[in-house]
C-alpha cells in the first residue's frame, strides 16, 4: 500500500455527538456508546456490520475492548492507541489503513468523558520524571511556558492571545450547539482580567471542562456511496511527535505540526490556500497561534496578527464551532475537531447537519482541515477531508 | 553486556545519588562531548551509549517562565520555569531570589540542591547583576 491508495479511498459516513456540557448521573461508557449508536444511526449502518473499533478517553485504560465489550461487538480490528486529544485523528489514519487492506469493512471511532460531572480536568498521566518534583499545574503550566517563550520571541502580548479566544466566542455566538452560545460576546478586558491561571494564561485563556462524548463512522469509498449521507473522504493524514515533556520540546514556538501538515498536504494534492474551513485543536489560546503558523497559513511570528483574519466574516474561517475555548472540551478534543471539519463540508453539500446562525456555515466548503494536538504541544496530527469532486 | 547496565542502578537513580554526594552531574556523549538532559541509557536520536557523568557549573539562563497560581492556604504563587544550562541542555526548576511572576527571561541563574518530595533536586536562584 503506498500514498496514493489511502488518497480519497475512505470515507466518514456518519457523525455524532452527545452530552456536550453537563450530564449529571452519566458515565464516560454510556455517552461514547451513545455517540456510537448515534453516528451508525446517521449512517445507516447496523452495528452487526462494525468490524473495525478505535477508541481512547481519559477513563479507560483499554478503551476500545471496554467499548467493544459494551457494544456486544467483537472487533477484527481494534486500536485504542492514546497520544493525547490528537489520538482520534491517527485513529482516522489507521482505519483507513485498515479498511484499504481489506482487514475491516467499517470503522468506528469514538470517545466519552464525563469530566465535568465528574469533579473536573480527568488525566490518567502518569507523574512526569524530572517535571513532577516541581508540582507543574499540567496541562497549563506547560502551555503557558510556551505562551510566554512566544511573547518573547515575536513581541507578542496577552491581547494578541485574547483575540483567539474573542474569535472563538464569536463562532459559539453562531452555533447553538456551542457550550457558550448564549454567553454573549467576550472583550479584550473581560479575557485580561479573568482570573490567573498560570501566567500568562488567565481563565478565559484556557479551555472549557465539559463533558461529551463523539463518534465517526468509516467505510471504503465504494460503500461510501451507497449511504445515505454525502461520504466525506479522507485526502490526506499525517503525524508526527518529538516529546511527551515540556521541557523537552525542542523548540518552544515551533510544533511537529510543521511535518504533520506538510505531509498531510502532500498526500492530499491540496495546499494551505485551498482550504475552506481550518478547524484547529484550541486547548489554549496560543495553540491556534502556533498551529495557523505551523501549518503554514501564516510565517512565524505573524500568526498574533493573522489571527483577526479568523473572525467570523474573515478571510480564513477557523474553528466555526467556537472550538475547545467556547463550544466543547470534554478533556480530549481531537474528535469535535474532526466533527467539525465534516459538517462543514456536509452542510455544504446539502445535508442537514443542524442549524446555524447566518455566517455559522461556510458557503461552497469543498475541503477541510483538520488538526490536533495531543500531550503538551506534543503529538500532532492533521488529517484533510473533502467532498468526492476534490478526490 | 553494554557498559552501563554494570552499574547498580540506572541513570535516573544515578542522578540523585550524584546529588545526594552534592555533585549536580548530568551526561554527555564521550565521542562528540555534546551533553543532554534528563538522565538516560543512551543519547536521544543516535543511540550512542558511550557516556560519561560530568559535574556542570550549574549555570544557566531563564528560557522560558510562569508563575503558577496558588491559594496562600496551599502554598500560594509559585515559579516554574525552563533554564538553558550553560552545557546546552534545557530543564525545568523553580527560580528563586525574587517573587515568582517577576522572573524574566534571559534572566542569569546558578543551580542549587534542595530536597523536594523527599529526594534531593535542582533547583535555581537568580543571580543579581
């Protein structure tokens, strides 16, 4: 198998997301297999039919036997593999690998987490040797010690970070499924102002703690068409990742995104410019920053001031569900990205996916990109999804 | 049998135990001199296990820092930051000497031994000009 025969050979025939917010009394489990009932519901698929699973959460430490065991399924296939909230989208990469060789016939992938019912941020990290003596407030700490490293570097300041979460809540204004959407505008100084965190990350510069739980279903492209919905196909998918500590990323301002989305625009035979909608895994306010640039929507440096291009009726429409910072964070978000890069395409080609305020949907969206991050700045992965005429 | 699995334990524990002697030790390849941190059984992306423990002058300059926000009942505000040491390599420590969030970047700093979660580690003060 090389490049060519993963190039728009799968597809994702149904979406779905579930308990995005606050679900008192409901585990982890039963939202993932909700999202999971609900995805093969949209695809018309019977769950007999599901011979491919891939899941990770932060609740379990073998979560695609757990969910295939809750299910009544029995896997051919099978890969619960966890680097961080980007897991889904080499999850993505597998299964179409998977599905190509022949070895499934039809993919799922989800997630659940009930973090917010819970008690709040759930990890099963393990303490970092030579970072836990310290008592880092992880993930913040690392984040911020990027930020700052960032500020310095390029002249940046809080108000430049402040845009990206401005940004954000105006694309949550527009989705009423975003977590925020009735919360009004954010200014510069309510995001200033907001308690601090982490220096200098304040509140509103970190993302939700929701619960939620989603789930994607794939088949090879000739299934793909006999489905209900319009298949969206998966162009390109790449990965790639230097460090699982902070202080071991080699350079504070420049993410393994810069090799994900080379690779994954190679394999897709698009380039940056080409895409329509840009959904980017916003733990923090300087992921979007770092990652526009990484990915090359921008150089270096430019993305604090590209970052306005990103508003709703810019020039780049980027995180249009109001992203991990106003829509959904149920503590790994690598699936919301993807779910949002696929609506976008689908509503664009006429399903109905849900309801938007004006501006919330992208007219004639072709293709999207997907990105996400996993650890702290650690994994990246991008995957880039488009409609059949781009194949 | 490589060379380093004659010693009694492995690097991490080695570490503190060159602490515990009051010695701040980190490794470095015999065949290029370059030096890493944190402690392992080879050096990171070649695989080369010709290494040796050298003492470092446990000087270093602030990379990058926050200050991690704390309730007085808990401890209050404290400083985390990453220090490029003076051989290289990059580590996180607190830096001491002055309040938490006031720590610049660029910022000299010398290393210093104290004991944290019961075991000896680095920490840094800053050094004023």
């Amino acid at each position: 198998m090389n490049i060519s025969e993963i190039r728009g050979k799968t597809a994702v025939v149904g979406l779905a997301e579930t308990g995005c917010g606050v679900t008192p009394g409901w585990s982890a489990m039963e939202l993932m297999a909700t999202a999971v009932y609900d995805a093969l519901e949209d695809s018309g698929i019977n769950i007999k039919e599901v011979d491919g699973l891939f899941a990770a959460t932060a609740f379990h430490s073998m979560a695609a036997m757990s969910l295939s065991e809750y299910l009544g399924i029995r896997p051919k296939f099978a890969d619960g593999s966890n680097i961080g909230g980007s897991s889904f989208l080499s999850h993505i990469l597998t299964a179409a690998m998977a599905l190509q060789a022949g070895l499934i016939n039809v993919a799922v992938i989800a997630y659940g987490s009930n973090q917010r019912s819970a008690g709040g941020f759930k990890t099963i990290s393990e303490a970092m040797p030579f970072e836990a003596q310290y008592e880092p407030r992880m993930p913040v700490t690392a984040y911020a010690l990027a930020a700052k490293r960032y500020m310095h570097e390029f002249n940046a300041s809080r108000k430049h970070l402040a845009n990206v979460a401005m940004a954000a809540r105006e694309w949550a204004l527009l989705n009423p499924r975003a977590y925020m959407h009735e919360k009004g505008s954010l200014t510069e100084e309510d995001i200033l102002s907001a308690r601090p965190i982490v220096d200098p990350l304040g509140k509103l510069d970190c993302c939700l703690v929701t619960d939620g739980a989603a789930a994607i279903v794939m088949t090879r492209s000739d299934k793909a068409r006999d489905t209900r919905n319009t298949p969206i196909y998966l162009l390109g998918a790449a990965m790639e990742h230097h460090h699982r500590m902070i202080s071991e990323m080699p350079d504070f301002t420049t993410t393994s995104a810069v090799e994900s989305g080379k690779r994954a625009f190679e394999m897709s035979g698009y380039k940056f410019s080409d895409m329509d909608t840009v959904q980017l895994y916003d733990a923090f306010t300087i992921n979007t920053i770092l990652f526009l640039e990484d990915l090359g929507f921008c150089k270096k440096g430019e993305g604090k001031d590209f970052i306005k291009e990103t508003f709703p009726g810019g020039s780049l429409p980027v995180n249009t569900n109001g992203g991990g910072l106003s829509c959904v964070h149920p503590g790994m978000y690598g699936l919301f990205v993807t779910l949002e890069a696929l609506r976008q395409l689908r509503n664009s080609a006429g399903d109905n996916v849900g309801e938007r305020k004006d501006g919330g949907w992208i007219n004639d969206a072709k293709i999207s990109l997907a990105h996400g991050n996993g650890g702290v700045l650690s994994s990246q992965v991008t995957n880039i999804w488009g409609l059949e005429e781009t194949i | 049998m490589p060379e380093i699995l004659k010693d009694k334990v492995g690097p991490q524990k080695q570490f503190h135990q060159h602490l515990d002697e009051g010695k701040f030790k980190i490794q470095r390849s015999k065949v290029t001199g370059e030096y890493f941190f944190h402690p392992r059984v080879a050096f990171p992306g070649t695989g080369d296990r010709d290494l040796e423990w050298v003492e470092v002058s446990g000087n270093g300059v602030v990379h990058s820092t926050t200050c991690n926000r704390r309730l007085p009942e808990k401890g209050g505000d404290f400083n985390l930051s990453i220090i490029k040491l003076d051989e290289g390599p990059k580590m996180m420590a607190m830096v001491f000497g002055v309040e938490p969030d006031k720590v610049e970047i660029g910022n000299k700093v010398k290393a210093r031994i104290i004991e944290l979660k019961g075991e000896n580690n680095i920490v840094f003060d800053l050094i004023k000009d």
